[in-house]
C-alpha cells in the first residue's frame, strides 16, 4: 500500500487499454484515492465506468487541456472533489495521424504546433494550476517514449514533441523542487494500446523489441503502473528531474 491515504489525479484517461488506466489501476490497488480525467463527451461515459470499477475511490474529471479555460474549470472541479492533492500522472499526447506518415521534413506548422501544444505545454499548463494544491509537497509524473532520443519509423512529429516534454519536465522540477513537489518521466516500451495503433508499422516495432531487449520480452502496461507507483511514492522521495525506463532494457540496445 505505498500509497494508502494519498490522494492524486491520473490525466488522460481514454480506455482500459491505455497506459494511464494502467497507472490508474495500479495507484489504486495501492490505496490511493483517485481522480480520472477524460478529454470530452464522448469519453465521459466510458472513463466514469472505469473509476467506478477500480478497487479503491475514484471519480471522473472533465478536462481538455487544449485551452486555459477549459483547464481552469478542470481544476475548479478538481479542486472541490480533492483540496490537497498528493501526486498527479500527466499521459497526455496527441498528434494528427497523417503527420505519422511518409518522412518528417514533410511536417505542417500546425501538425508540429499542436503535437507540442497537447503532447508537451499540457505538462506545464497542468503544473501551474497544480502546485498551489500541493502545499506540502508532492509527485508530478509524466509519460515519454524513445522516440524523443532517437530517429523511430513513423513516430515523426511525436519525437521532437516527447524531446520537448522531457525538458520541460527538468525545467519543472528544478522550478518546483523548493517547494518539494518532485516532477519525473517514465519512457515506456512499446505497449499495444487504441493509441499506439496509429503509428505505422507498430506490429512489426513490437517484434524487434520482443527480439533485441535485454529481457527479450515486450512489457505490459501494468509494469508501467507499477513504476508509476513507486516514483509518485514516498519510496521515491529522494528523485527528481529523471527519466525512468521501463522498457525490458531496449534503450541500451542498437536499433
């Protein structure tokens, strides 16, 4: 129970095969109370079944991070469902499909704009409007991939926008640390989630990962939660401004 009586927020929850319901799940079965939040409508039904149906306390939050009004009355809700918040998992990211296929350079303004607006400045915009919730400190832990540190078939814009989330992360904790609310990464492997799908080829990258990691293994998204766990945890109390792999080790291999 590393995080019994705690109270956090888990952003980004879409389905029950995403990586943040994963986290979700595993917080939970930890002891935390929790607050799930969902992008819009359509996924309101869906994410209020999956707090309802996570073994601790949960409830489903509306929040777009797409603007600063829609994040202000995210957090006004939040704010009056949980006062004091104890850790916060950020798994947000987006990019336009079609900025996902065929080479890089062919990349638009507003492809590479929104990809960083969504997948990256949200880890700030919800950091600014989280850290007065943390009076005693906390956890802020964000989701990143390879991708950002190395060339990845068909991950394109998403690569230099997960480049972009890990610095803010570092900028973050080193703005965030003196009020003892430490901010993380966790690279995860490739884990066959709705959203993965959409990047091409995926099949074919989980086989060379199964193929060439040092566990010679894909992971699962439960490892990912489990790792969440630990760094929103006073067991992690000493970490900030880190990247976590959890990826059976295929980082240290050649691609």
């Amino acid at each position: 129970m590393l995080l019994g009586g705690k109270h956090g927020i888990v952003f980004g929850v879409a389905n029950k095969r995403s990586i943040a319901y994963a986290c979700a799940r595993s917080a939970s079965a930890a002891g935390a109370h929790l607050i799930l939040t969902y992008q819009n409508d359509r996924l309101e039904k869906g994410a209020r079944e999956l707090a309802a149906g996570l073994p601790g306390e949960a409830v489903a939050v509306r929040c777009d991070v797409s603007t600063d009004a829609a994040l202000d009355d995210a957090f006004a809700a939040i704010g009056e469902q949980m006062p004091l918040v104890d850790f916060a998992i950020h798994s947000i990211a987006y990019a336009d499909r079609s900025e996902l296929d065929g080479g890089f350079t062919a990349t638009s303004r507003q492809g590479f704009a929104t990809a960083h607006e969504v997948s990256s400045y949200s880890l700030t915009a919800i950091a600014q409007r989280l850290a007065p919730l943390m009076p005693n400190g906390g956890s802020l832990l964000t989701m990143s991939y390879l991708g950002s540190e190395r060339v990845l078939p068909h991950y394109n814009v998403m690569g230099p926008a997960k480049a972009s989330l890990e610095a803010s992360m570092r900028y973050l904790a080193a703005d965030l640390g003196p009020a003892g609310i430490r901010v993380n990464a966790i690279s995860a492997g490739a884990v066959r989630t709705l959203a993965a799908s959409g990047i091409g080829d995926f099949s074919k990258m989980l086989d060379i990962t199964k193929e060439r990691s040092p566990l010679r293994r894909n992971i699962e998204a439960a490892e990912v939660g489990d790792a969440a766990v630990f760094l929103c945890s006073d067991m992690a109390r000493g970490i900030t401004g880190v990247t976590l792999y959890v990826d059976g080790g295929f980082h240290v291999t050649t691609l």
